[in-house]
C-alpha cells in the first residue's frame, strides 16, 4: 500500500508521447432507495433491496443493492452489448470478447503492454497500483465499460467482505463550485443522486467506508477541470482520504493539465489493431464489412476506435461508400456515422413496448426534440437529464418567462382561491346557517387566494430554480401534515372553540356551542394540513406543471415527455438509470447539440 503522505504521480509528459483511446457507454433502470439516518427505503412506491453481507449494516447494504443495479444497467446498455444484441446473442455475451488492449504505466517506468487476461481488477490489485487507479483514453476507446467492469467486479467484492468500501459511481461534471471540496461534493452527490442523508453521508466519507469511481472530468468546462484535479489531489492528501480512488478521463485533455492526479498508475486504452478487428467482425458475423474496412484506409483507422466500429457494424446498412470518400476531414467522416447510427436507430424494424398502433412521433420531430435536450445539457455542462429537474432557465426568451410566472401565478391563485373559499364557505354556512354565509365565505376564499397567487408570482421571479419533485413524497407528506393538523386542530382549537362554545351555549344552548366548537376546531385542524401541502408541496409541483405546459406548446418537448424519452432509450439513443436519461455516448449529445433547433 502506497504511503498516502507521498502518493505516486503519473507523468503528463509521458502520457503525451503514447497512443490511446476513449470511453463507450451507460444506462438502464436502478430504483435507488432514499437512506436516511433511519432508512427511508422508497423512491416513489418501488423498493431496493438491501444487498450483501448480512453482517454489514443495512443502510450500507442498500446502497450497494443500488449501485450493483446502476452498474448492471450501464453494461447491459453499452454500445458493444447492443451490437450483440441485434444479432442476437444477448444471452451469451461472454461468447465475444471485448477487443481493445491496454498499456499499464506506473510512475515515471516506462508504458508496459497488459496481457489480455489480465483483468481491470487485477490491476486495481496490484501491489503498484494498490487501488488508487487512473483510467485514460481517447473518446470512444472504453474509458467508461472500463470502470464499470471494474465497479461490478469490486461490487462483488463488497457483498463478500463486509468491511469492504461500498463503491459508488459519481460523475465529476456536477462539480460546480469551484469552493466546495470534494467530499462535501461526495456528500451531496450521495443526497441526489442516491437520497442519503447528509449526516450519514458525512459519516461515511469521513470513515472511508465508500470507494468513488470518478468519471467526466472532461465533461467539465475547460476552465474547471484542473481546478477539479487540484480538488480531487487535495482529497487524497486530506484528512478524510479515501483508501481507494479510481478516475476516468479522456487522454487529450488529462495530457494537458499542469498539475497531475496523486494516484499510483494509470491504465491506457489503446486503438484496435487490424487483426482485433478482422477477428471482432467475423464473431459478431459481420466479415462481409472487413472487406470494407480493407479498401478504405481513412474507414480502418476510424474503426479502430471500438465506439466506432460498433457504430459503423450497427448502421452499415445506412453509410453510402460514395459520400464517406468524398469526406476529407476526420471530423466529417464522424459526423456522417453519426448521422446514419441515428438514422437506422430511427428506421429499424423492433419490438415496440412504448408507442403502440403507430403513433410513435415522426423521425424528424424527434431529432428536434433530443436537440433541445442535449442543448440543454451542454448549456448546463451536464450529461445527464431528469424530467423532475427541468428549471425555468430552460427558457429562453423573456416572453416565455412572464408568461410561465403569469401561469404559475393564476394556478395558483385558482387552486388556493378554490380550497380556501371552500373553507370559508363552510364556515359561513356553519356560523350563519344560510346562503348568504356560503356566498360570503367563498368571496373572501377567492380573494385571499387570488392575492397569494400574485404574491407568488413575485416570490418567483426571485427564486433561483424550482426545487426537483424527486425529493418530495407527496403521500407521506400529505399524511404526516394532515394528521398533525387534524390532531392540532383537536387539541388547540378544540380547546378554544370549547371555551367559545360554552359562552354561545349560555345563548344558544349549550349543545349548539359545544358542536360548534367541535366542528370548527376540527375545519381548523384540516386547514393546517391543507396549508402545508398547498403552499410547500403544491407549489413545486404547480411550478414544474407551468414550466411544462409553456416548453410543450413552444414544441421543445412532447406531452408526455417521460414515454418520449424511454422511445428513445428502446432506439438506443438514450439510456436510462432509474429516471435520468443520457445519450448514449458523450460524442452522440455533442453531435446533437451542434445541430440547430429549427421549427418550421
């Protein structure tokens, strides 16, 4: 084990003079549980189960029955998986190897190849690297497949051992704050993306009782990342160092940074040689296409990026040869492999489980519609999507914002206005016992109502972002809440209108007063639990109903935006971990997000 006071360094100036490439793919479905300091074990009704050695403390198990999920999920849908699945062998995927090589480079030693039996566990093993490991590659040379075999491999390994650190995957372009350390990051991250408490997250990295597998330091703006690397070697040397660190990045610009990781080794994904893929293509029944390859040395050494050479075995039936050699930039030969991936992802003949009797959207209303979420995505410097997170900011032209708070403010002003006059009328028709009661009490319902309704509309031109609906649930609150306001209502205002009652039963008669009293206190104690979840609850939820309705019929999304995005994710456009939705590659958003929004 190195000496964590003076940790190793891999050298940029050697990283420079290698070869390498870059990351594939993600995502599929995880139901995360919420973990709180006692376990709060739902996410919107669906349950994880608690995963590994009994032995091991429950809220840990949790977590890691939600990452081995999320790392199931991610391999499931990587872009070399999908090419076995269109030709059938999901089943057996272990029948095609993985085909990429590696280089292992410790300190200032000079590169070494790595045999290819030599796992990306072994590595992480090994008394060199001793678990503090550096991942490098160019895009689309398996960066990110990398890692996760190694998460599901230290999974594993963490269900076995009960003292082992649970391994989580973080994804460093949600680092925004240049003046947040990294394990207050790690803390927060736990909290979203996972639903851990802060105190228990605190714990948990003070007690180095997690392994972070960090990818998307390149996904961060440029002028970030190597403040990233300083924040990450400053973690490291810290003391609440973690025993174990792993690190993902794309070579070019790792090569670049001044300053360099304190980890002990970094592992080299290097490009496909001709005999890799000549053997590649005839497993997976596609030799016909090394033909192909062969006539065409540009398309050779585009291939030899495993990205795309899955690309190109999944959409050869859409490339023209005549338009690809008239290509004479490296560039726009990748663009026009993108462009025929989206085109047979968009026209192959499958099993639709999403959009049945042929009412899926037309092909050129969804490309719209993914430009404007990766648009939105590269806006923010994020890579994933949450349809809970979506925020007022995604609108761009102040039009759209006053009429989104105009919206909002009449919603709400209608819903309070209704509820509370409702209330009011009912107290009307108890205290005067006619009509007139009712009418008055619904005037002065719709009045306080509308008047919160315009006070909000001011409150929300102030606030930064609407609060994700991810965090709130609603029939926990709205049972908490209102039981308290009934139980407070009994009690306090019982009390009250009791003391009220018997003054207006000296008048009235006593039973008259004391019902009186009764009902009122308990209408009281019901408005108490109505409040909260109106105002506090309801209103997050009247916000992202408004920001909805106003990007549907300026037509950047569809109604219903969750069967939408899980189209694409059936297309392999997309993939899905739980509800955050991605590209599929990193290169897939760029490519989308260059393109223009243009409605017609």
């Amino acid at each position: 084990m190195p000496d964590y006071e003076d940790p190793k360094q891999v050298n940029n100036n050697d990283l420079r003079n290698s070869q390498f490439g870059g990351g594939l793919i993600n995502a599929d479905t995880v139901n995360a549980g919420r973990i709180g300091g006692d376990i709060l074990n739902f996410f919107f009704g669906q349950q994880t189960t608690p995963a590994g050695n009994p032995a091991r403390p429950k809220n840990e198990r949790i977590l890691l029955a939600a990452v081995k999920e999320e790392v199931t999920a991610q391999l499931r849908q990587s872009l070399h998986n999908a090419v076995l699945i269109n030709l059938g062998k999901e089943s057996q995927p272990q029948q095609v190897k993985r085909p990429w090589d590696a280089e292992i480079k410790i300190g200032l030693k000079p590169a070494e190849p790595l045999p290819d039996t030599t796992t990306i566990l072994k590595v992480f093993d090994s008394p060199e690297i001793a678990g503090k490991l550096l991942i490098l590659g160019a895009p689309g040379s398996g960066k990110t497949t990398t890692q996760l075999e190694l998460a599901q491999a230290l999974v594993n390994r963490a269900e076995e051992q009960r003292d082992y650190p649970v391994p989580v995957l973080f994804n460093l372009s949600s680092w925004k704050d240049e003046r947040q350390s990294i394990a207050d990051w790690l803390v927060a991250e736990l909290k979203s993306k996972y639903g851990v408490s802060n105190k228990l997250g605190q714990e948990w990295v003070n007690n180095h009782q997690l392994l972070p597998l960090l990818d998307g330091l390149d996904e961060l703006e440029s002028k970030r990342q190597e403040s990233c690397v300083n924040a990450i070697n400053q973690l490291l040397q810290g003391e609440y160092r973690p025993q174990y660190l792993v690190v993902c990045s794309r070579m070019e610009e790792y090569g670049s940074y001044k300053n360099n990781l304190c980890l002990s080794g970094a592992i080299y994904l290097q490009p496909l040689t001709n005999n890799q893929i000549h053997k590649y293509l005839i497993e997976v029944n596609h030799a016909d296409l090394w033909l192909t390859f062969n006539e065409d040395l540009e398309l050779l050494n585009l291939v030899k990026i495993p990205l795309f050479l899955s690309l190109t075995i999944l959409a050869s039936q859409e490339i023209s040869i005549d338009a690809w050699q008239q290509l004479t930039s490296t560039i726009d030969r990748i663009q026009l492999l993108l462009d025929a991936y989206v085109v047979r992802m968009l026209t192959r003949n499958i099993n639709r489980k999403i959009y049945t009797n042929k009412n899926w959207p037309k092909d050129k209303q969804t490309l719209l519609w993914l430009i404007w979420v990766a648009q939105q995505l590269q806006r923010e410097s994020q890579t994933e999507f949450l349809i809970e997170e979506m925020q007022p900011s995604f609108l761009r032209k102040k039009s759209q914002k006053i009429v989104y708070r105009a919206i909002y403010g009449l919603t709400s002003g209608l819903i309070y206005g209704l509820t509370f006059g409702l209330v009011f009328g009912l107290l009307g028709v108890l205290f005067y016992g006619n009509i007139s009661g009712l009418i008055i009490g619904l005037i002065l319902g719709l009045f306080f109502g509308l008047t919160l309704g315009f006070l909000l509309i001011v409150d929300i031109k102030n606030q930064k972002g609407i609060e994700s609906i991810q965090t709130i649930k609603l029939s926990k609150i709205v049972r908490k809440n209102l039981i308290y306001g009934v139980i407070s209502g009994l009690i306090f205002r019982l009390v009250l209108w009791l003391m009220v009652g018997l003054s207006l039963g000296m008048i009235f008669g006593r039973i008259s007063g004391l019902s009186s009293g009764l009902i009122f206190g308990l209408i009281m104690g019901l408005v108490n639990g109505f409040n909260y979840v109106l105002i506090s609850v309801g209103k997050v939820f009247i916000q992202h109903f408004s920001l909805r309705l106003i990007l549907y019929f300026n037509g950047y999304i569809p109604w219903n935006y969750a069967r939408f995005l899980d189209y694409c994710t059936e297309r392999m456009l997309l993939q899905r971990v739980g509800g955050r939705y991605r590209f599929i590659h990193k290169l897939l958003q760029d490519h989308f997000a260059q393109m223009e929004f243009r409605q017609d």
